[in-house]
C-alpha cells in the first residue's frame, strides 16, 4: 500500500524543481533563444518574486493533482492482484 503523503509530496516536489530549473534555464541561456510572444502570453511578469512563487505554488499543486487518483488506483489494484 503506498502512502498517501508520501506520493502526493515527491511527484509536487518534482514539478515544482522542475519549475525552478526551467526559471533558471531562460535566466542562463542568451535571450535571442527564448520564446518571448510565449512567456508573455503564459507568464506575463514571470520573472517578479510574487508571479515566481504563485508558479512555484502552482507547480507544486500540479504534483499533488497529478498524484491524487494515482494513490486510490494502485491501492485498489495491489489489494486486488496481490492474491
């Protein structure tokens, strides 16, 4: 049986890494290689500190939805196969 807690925080931790890496990425890599009319449109202001931490938080909410139905599913099927 996998934990509830423990599967809903690695997958948000995860994402949210991922996030910070990808912030990070368009800091370091020249600005003729990034993809402008984008993040205007998806992250206008992507760069200030409360628009970092409201994706950082979303991005960590995104874990935790993602794992949400994972964790009953595979509960469901061990108890179920595990014969």
């Amino acid at each position: 049986m996998l934990n509830l807690k423990v599967v809903f925080v690695a997958p948000s931790i995860w994402v949210a890494f991922t996030f910070v890496l990808g912030v990070a990425y368009g800091l370091a890599v020249p600005a003729r290689t990034h993809m402008h009319a984008f993040l205007d449109q998806m992250l206008s202001g992507w760069l200030s500190g409360p628009v970092f931490l409201l994706g950082l938080g979303v991005s960590f909410a995104y874990g935790v939805h993602v794992s949400l139905p994972y964790v009953p599913i595979h509960n469901f099927l061990q108890q179920r196969w595990s014969a």
